[in-house]
C-alpha cells in the first residue's frame, strides 16, 4: 500500500473517532511532564493536558532527547536512493528484493498511472560515498543502472521523477519511557530497511501501548504511571 493511501486512510478514520482530536497544522510551544500528569502548550495560545504524552516524533525525537534517554546509534556506510520506476511488465502485485554486494535492492509494487503505466516503489541501496556519483548522472545512464539492477523480468524500466537518496544509521534508545512519556516508533528505534520492518516494529508500539492503557483504564488507573510504563518497556 503506498504510504499516501494509508496515511489518508489512517486520517480520515482517526477524524471520525469522536474521541479524537486533531489539531494540525499546529506548533508545540511548551511541554510540561510531572507526577500530576502533562500539559502542551500551543502556539496559538491553547493548552492540552492530559495524563501521558506519546512521543513519535522521529528518530530526531526532540521529546526523547528533553527526557534526557541516551540513544546507541550506528552507521551503516550506506544510503539508500529511494525512486519510482515505470515498467513494461506488470508486477502482478509482487513485491522483489534483490541482493548486491553493495546492498539490497528492493522492488514495491504500486499502482499503475493515470495512463495504465506500470510502476514500482524502488529503494536501492549502496555504498555511501558511490550514491552522489549514481544520483549525478544523466537520466538515460542512470536508467541503464536501474535497468542493470532491476534485470530483465519486468521489461524495459525507467526513471520517474527524481531520485532522493537518504543516509542509512540504527538508532536504539536506551529506554522507552521516562516520567509520563512513552516512545514508539523510530524515536524508540530505527533500523535498516531491509524487508520493511521499521515500519513493522512502529506498528507492534502502538498496538502494545494501546493494550497498556486500555487494560490500565479498565482498571481505573492513572494511565501515565510508572505501573503501567514498565509493563510497556517489558513488552
């Protein structure tokens, strides 16, 4: 599924929550963590209190680092230029990986075009300091790699639109929880893409935290304690 579709989905499901609020566009001014509970403060002037604050703010999670939770971090010496090619062959909805010496080479499908093209997310991976040299070359040459890559059993591939290329690292907190704060997602972890499972460890926080707090509500207790934290950080 591609990232737009399930995000939209995602939004337009959590807006017709009645308990949901969204408030977005919005910038944090302020944020207050103690035993009483949480308070944000908003750039509009608006304050948000509640009993624990979520941070899946990303691997440069700014409420992890207010925390002070140490992190391991490490890099892998490679990047990974991310694309969209079109293909004469269909994919028939099968995803490919591909391994290289240099790294893996992933192949996701994704919905033809408005014109019936077909197409597939590509994340390739590579030596880091061998990325520029690909993401500088001309289109014709820089389809001759991807064709190379890709192989033949797709047909004749090209580039569509504009490659980017990311820098690949882990990064491990040290710990999941501090005073009323829970991480998830890759503010608590991120690894290589390979096989996807990035996505895959967010979504297992977010379901074991859901399964914290529900069973802590139904028990009548203050869903920001340390109790029920340490049950999280076990899980």
């Amino acid at each position: 599924v591609e990232n737009r579709a399930l995000r939209r989905a995602l939004l337009d499901r959590a807006r017709a929550l009645p308990s949901f609020t969204l408030h977005a566009p919005a910038e944090v001014t302020k944020i207050g963590r103690g035993r009483a509970g949480v308070a944000v403060g908003l750039a509009g002037g608006q304050r948000i209190e509640a009993q624990l604050l979520v941070a899946a703010d990303g691997r440069n999670s700014r409420l992890r680092a207010e925390a002070g939770i140490a992190v391991t971090r490490w890099r892998y010496k490679q990047a990974a230029i991310a694309c969209i090619a079109r293909h004469e062959r269909p994919h028939r909805n099968i995803a490919h990986e591909r391994f290289f010496a240099s790294g893996p080479f992933a192949i996701l499908p994704m919905r033809d075009d408005e014109k019936g093209r077909h197409r597939a997310s590509v994340v390739w991976t590579d030596r880091a300091d061998a990325v520029p040299s690909f993401l500088a070359l001309p289109e014709a040459e820089f389809n001759a790699e991807l064709q190379h890559r890709f192989g033949d059993f797709l047909g004749r591939v090209e580039l569509e639109g504009r490659p980017f290329a990311h820098p690949l690292s882990l990064l491990n907190a040290e710990r999941l929880v501090a005073e009323r704060l829970a991480l998830v997602g890759d503010a608590a972890h991120a690894i290589h893409p390979v096989a996807g499972q990035g996505f895959n460890l967010g979504v297992r926080d977010a379901a074991a935290l859901a399964e914290v707090l529900i069973e802590a509500r139904a028990l009548g207790l203050d869903l920001g304690a340390a109790e029920g934290l340490s049950d999280y950080q076990r899980w």
